[in-house]
C-alpha cells in the first residue's frame, strides 16, 4: 500500500527541483510498475565528476544543498 501513496503524492507534488511524474503502467501479468518521469538533463553525479577533485566548493554545495532541501 506504501508505494501506492508515494505515487498518488508524486503525481501531486509540483516543485521546480523536483522530477515530476508523468505517467504509471502497470503490467500485472508480469507483475511489474513502470514511472514515466520528466527528463533531466544530466545530474548531480555527473556534475561531480566533471569537478577537478571530485569535490564541489562549500558555497556550491551549499547551493545544491538548499535546492534540494527546499523540494522536501
């Protein structure tokens, strides 16, 4: 039933550092849930890595921190 809610929650969640959920398929003979999401260009490991130490200053993270809080 968990998972049910947190997509009902999804579908109505709207929030610009969140990841939107487009659509659900469902396939019961093989029991499986498929989520369409909205695309995302590139993301937050891959901008790490492209870093010269692997590492992003303070003030950066700092940044992606609060983007990240803000959608919770």
């Amino acid at each position: 039933m968990t998972v049910f809610r947190e997509i009902q929650l999804l579908k109505i969640l709207k929030h610009k550092n969140v990841i939107g959920l487009v659509d659900v398929l469902c396939n019961e003979e093989k029991q499986k849930m498929y989520m369409v999401l909205e695309y995302c260009v590139g993301g937050l490991q891959d901008m790490l890595e492209s870093t010269p130490k692997k590492k992003f200053p303070l003030w950066q993270a700092h940044g992606y921190v609060y983007c990240i809080m803000s959608a919770v």
